[in-house]
C-alpha cells in the first residue's frame, strides 16, 4: 500500500511517526490503523481507567462535508490553534485515487454534480497567507503584509460619512442594480466582515457617483470639502485597487462580484491604465471558472438562483467589454453547463431585458470576428424593443430605466450592420444600413439631450452609446456630399459632442472623444472662414446672421446651448456643392488619425486604442 508522507514549509518530508495503538474503529474492522498519527490523541478523551479502551469522542460517520465553492470548515486542533486547511487534489490526479481509499479524513467536493476531486485536510504553515490569492516567496510575503497594513490605515476609511453613503446607496439601488444586479443580496443586507462591508460601500459610491444627483454627496469624511467627481472617484478606485491587489478579501465569491463590477464601474485616469477594465474583467473571468460558476448544479434553489445570476452578470460584462475595448470574448457557449436561455428567463424583469440586448451584441460581435468579414452588406435583424420590454413584463418599470436600456439597444443597432471595407469611406452605405443608423444615432441624442436629460441610470453604456451617434455624425458631415446634409451632420456632431463633454469628468473615453471633437470643430472653422475669404462668400454669411441662429442652423434647438466651437455656417458652401472643407485642413492637423478613430468606433477594431488616442489628443 502506497501512502504519501506529508512535507513541511521548506519542502523536506516529515518525520514518520508510529501508531502504537490502533483506533477503536481499526480495531474493529481488523484493518491496520493510519489515524491516529494525523492528530496524535488530540481528538481522543483520556483513556479510561481500566487502560483497555479508548474512547473516540468523534464520530467515524462526523466527515467534513464541504459547502459550494469552499474548502471545509477549519477544525480545532491541540497542537495547531489556527486549526487545519484543506488541500484539494483533482479527480485526474492518481494520488486522488488513493486517498479517497486510504483516508477518512478526505472528503468528496460537492461544488459541482458528481464532484470534481477531494479535499485532504492538513495543518496550515502559519507564515503562509490566508488568502486565495495569497503568495509563498518570504519577499513578496513581506510587500503583501507591509500593503495589508497600508490598506487598513489609508483606504478602509477611505468611504463617504454615512449620510452622505445613504444618498449614493439610493441612488445605486434605485437606477444601477435593477439593471445589473451584481451583488445580489448584498446591495441590500451589507457583509459582516468589515473589509469586505468597506469595498461594497467604495465600488457602491464609486458607480453611484456619476448621476448627476451625486454631485452634492461626494465626500470621503464628514468634515471634508466637497470634491468634483474626478477627485472622488480617482480616490475610491485607488483604494478599491489597493484592497483587491493586497490579497485580504478570503471569499472567492465576493472577490468575483467586487471584480466584476470595478471593471465595469472603474474608468482610467491615464493611458497606462487605459486596459485596466479589461483586465479586471479577465480577473472575474478567472475566478468564475476557479470556482465553476458555469457548471450547472443541482444546489438548492436559493443558491442556485444567486449562482445563476452572478454567473449571468460575468457573462454580459464579457461582452461589454468586448464591445468597449474590442477585446475577444473569454466565455464560450461550448463550455457553459447552463441553458443560457432558461437562466435569463427566471431573472427579474429589468436585468433580463438587459440580458436579452447583451444577447443581439452577442450575434452582432459575430460580425466582426476575424474571418467573418463579407463581401457584401449584412444586416443582422433586431426585434422592436418595444416589443421586448413586454416579453419580460417591465412594463410598469422606471422610464428612466428603460430609457437608458433603450439607449444600449438603439448602440447595437448601430452595430449590427457591416458594410465592406471599401464602402466604409463613402456617404451612401446600404440603404438598410443608412436609415438603421441614422435614426438609432438621433433617438440616442434625443433621449440624453432631452427627454431623460439628467434621468438616466448612468452606466457605462451611456457615453458608449453616445459616441457611436458621434462617429455616425461624422461620418455624414465628412462624406456627404450634398452642402444640407455635410451641415445637418455638424450639427448633429456638436450636440453629440456637448453631451459626451457633459460626462468627461466621470468616463474617461468620454474625455477623449471630446478632445478630438473640439479640434475636428476648430479646424473645420478655420477651413470655412478661409474659404469664404477666398471664394467671396463673405457677404451671403454676413446675410444669413440676420435670422435667429436656431431658426437657421438648429430648427429643433437642440444645440442651441453648447460651446461656441463650431460656429461656422457650412450652408455658406451650398454655391460649391463639390468643395471639399476637410480638404482645406492645416497640413499637421493629423486628419488621417481623426478618421480611424471615430470611424473605427462603429467597427470594434479602434476601441482597443483608447491610449492611443489619449495620447494623440488628450
């Protein structure tokens, strides 16, 4: 009989220890006794008085049985007071064989039907980490307890005085959560571990903060300033970051659900982090599959509902990201146990009408995977959403809600047209594809601008979907070649514009969108004032400024507000309809950059280079 011989923190084999006498249960049985050298007698009572017998106080039936997702339970032990870990060995490992034969102490993972391998317990190293992510090497052992006592002093009390706490968690409850509701129970019912109950309220406020509503609450402690809402959620992603890379949250579960919603929530400061969502993103990824969230069990219907939801929440963050930052997908239809389709069905009526628009991305990023290109025009077919919110019965849901889902799903009907390469750079797509995403842009900047104006659950699809109406608007003022149409679509791209200048102190690629589009606007009126001075056109301008300016160049009045960038009149070109304004661009103005960027938006392909681009123009 092979049996393995434990080994201490340096690696080298404990010492062999002798039974001298065998457990009342071997004895029994006749077997030879391998028991009681895992704990000496520190599970015994004292022998009794006529020294024959000896009593076990544990029951051989008493199995450690492990819950869903963790390890047994820590046991009490006379020679160890921190207790005993486990140690996890695989079904495809041999020696997992022979200790399910050997060992009583083993018991079967449960995590997933039929098991997966199972847990040995064994005396932990007290100088090791406790945490999942916890490191071996003395060095960095030494960094990770010199950041653990640097997250305790400077970023746990890194959180708004509770008054101003409860604003930003009404917020977030009332316009973030029914939509994606990654924390499940716990957005109402706090965890009672204090670091864990510290990063739920910093990645709560940090979401919260981008309402328009937030902005007098932004506070980190009762007696300071009040700060702008770059400052505050500059200071809560640091120390969000902080607490996650020092290792201190122990719960798999809870460490999944807090990376997943940093990376949805968290926006980069600078190029260097311009990837970090998506890394974070991964990060969540990893962690599902450790756990195997994706695995379909037979738990019971509490946790299996709970399991389901955040497993759903992962798998619609994966594709946002994949749209935002043109990242390939990492979970696949191929290695999920779950019917996709029966775990949207039984989630609450806003998050699935979520879920069901993360669906049609889903199909829609099939078009622009490597390989999938064609050679002619494909529309992917969108049901009316109108239609949708029925199916899953939200129709007594906020408007605000919806208005904001309404927004995500006039972006991936932006998206799920494709044109070939060489129709990209002209004014007349296909049909379809034209009125598709002309009319998808407009009632994106109407319900932002106006109907919902300051309303709205303030997620990142927001500025997403109002920079893909900002590259559709583009693209008509840059390829049109009809003078109304060149000058509808500048209107249009300073509205666009204003709004997404509305949000650049909270979302980054907002930020960077909005640089660009100031110096488009800027050369653009460089390039008409030279050419009205050079062709006459003067006095027909000079006639015009006559009449109200909105009666003229915003009829509708929807841009009657913004900045005073982009004032030239472009209707002033309607005697050359041939002229070419972007043709009169300074020389170093780099225009070629200008059109992969915001063109390449509604191709998945540039979003990968928001450093890039904040580089060029930030």
């Amino acid at each position: 009989m092979v049996r393995f011989v434990g080994t201490d923190s340096t690696g080298l084999p404990l010492k062999r220890k002798q039974v001298a006498q065998a457990c009342a249960r071997c004895r029994r049985r006749k077997k030879r006794c391998f028991h009681n050298h895992v704990s000496h007698d520190a599970e015994t009572t004292p022998r009794s008085t006529s020294g024959d017998t000896e009593t076990v106080t544990r029951s051989s039936t008493e199995r450690l049985t492990p819950p869903s997702f963790e390890p047994p339970p820590k046991r009490n032990d006379s020679h160890h007071p921190e207790g005993h870990t486990s140690r996890f060995v695989g079904d495809m490992s041999p020696e997992a064989i022979l200790m399910e034969a050997t060992s009583l102490c083993s018991t079967r993972d449960v995590s997933v039907r039929g098991g997966l391998g199972i847990w040995q317990p064994r005396a932990p190293d007290p100088t090791k980490s406790t945490s999942p992510l916890g490191l071996t090497s003395p060095s960095r052992q030494a960094v990770q307890d010199m950041l653990k006592a640097y997250v305790r002093s400077h970023c746990l009390v890194c959180c708004p005085p509770a008054p101003d706490y409860a604003v930003l968690r009404r917020i977030y409850v009332e316009k973030l959560d029914p939509i994606f509701p990654i924390f499940g129970n716990y957005s109402t019912t706090p965890p009672q571990d204090e670091v864990e109950g510290k990063i739920l309220q910093q990645v709560i406020s940090l979401a919260a903060a981008a309402d328009p509503e937030a902005t007098r609450y932004l506070r980190l402690n009762a007696d300071g300033p009040l700060l702008s809402r770059h400052e505050f959620c500059t200071s809560l992603s640091n120390s969000i970051q902080t607490i996650i890379d020092a290792g201190i949250i122990t719960d798999r579960i809870f460490l999944t659900r807090i990376l997943a919603a940093f990376s949805l929530y968290m926006q980069p400061r600078s190029p260097d982090e311009a990837d970090v969502p998506a890394l974070l993103n991964g990060r969540a990824v990893h962690q599902m599959h450790t756990l195997g969230l994706q695995m379909a069990s037979a738990d019971s219907h509490t946790s299996g509902q709970a399991t389901r939801s955040l497993f759903c929440c992962i798998w619609a963050l994966d594709r946002i990201n994949g749209a935002f930052y043109g990242r390939a997908c990492l979970i696949h239809e191929r290695d999920i146990g779950w019917n996709m389709d029966d775990c949207i069905a039984e989630q609450t009526p806003l998050f699935r009408l979520f879920l069901m628009i993360v669906g049609l991305l889903d199909n829609v990023i099939g078009l622009y995977r490597p390989g999938n290109r064609q050679e002619k025009d494909i529309i992917i077919e969108l049901p009316i959403f109108e239609q949708m919110i029925l199916d899953v019965g939200a129709a007594r849901a906020s408007s605000a809600c919806l208005a904001s889902l309404e927004i995500f799903y006039h972006s991936v009907a932006i998206l799920s047209s494709q044109s070939p390469a060489e129709n990209r750079s002209t004014a007349l797509p296909a049909p379809a594809t034209n009125s598709r995403r002309s009319l998808a842009a407009d009632r994106i900047t109407s319900i932002v601008k106006q109907e919902f104006h300051g309303q709205l659950s303030y997620l990142p699809i927001i500025p997403y979907g109002v920079s893909l109406s900002l590259s559709v608007s583009y693209r008509k003022m840059r390829h049109s070649n009809i003078p109304m149409f060149r000058n509808r679509g500048k209107l249009a791209f300073i509205a666009n514009k204003s709004l997404l200048k509305s949000m650049d102190d909270t979302f980054w690629t907002a930020k960077t969108m909005v640089a660009m589009a100031e110096q488009v606007l800027q050369e653009m009126d460089k390039a008409v004032a030279s050419i009205t001075q050079e062709t006459g056109l003067v006095d027909a301008s000079r006639d015009r400024e006559i009449l109200p300016a909105t009666s003229i160049a915003d009829p509708t009045g929807i841009a009657a507000d913004y900045s005073p960038q982009g004032n030239g009149d472009m209707s002033v070109l309607e005697a050359i309809p041939d002229l070419d304004v972007f043709g009169y661009f300074d020389p170093t103005f780099n225009l070629g950059a200008v059109d992969a960027a915001l063109e390449g938006n509604l191709d998945f392909g540039a979003s990968s280079n928001w450093f890039d681009w904040q580089q060029l123009w930030g």
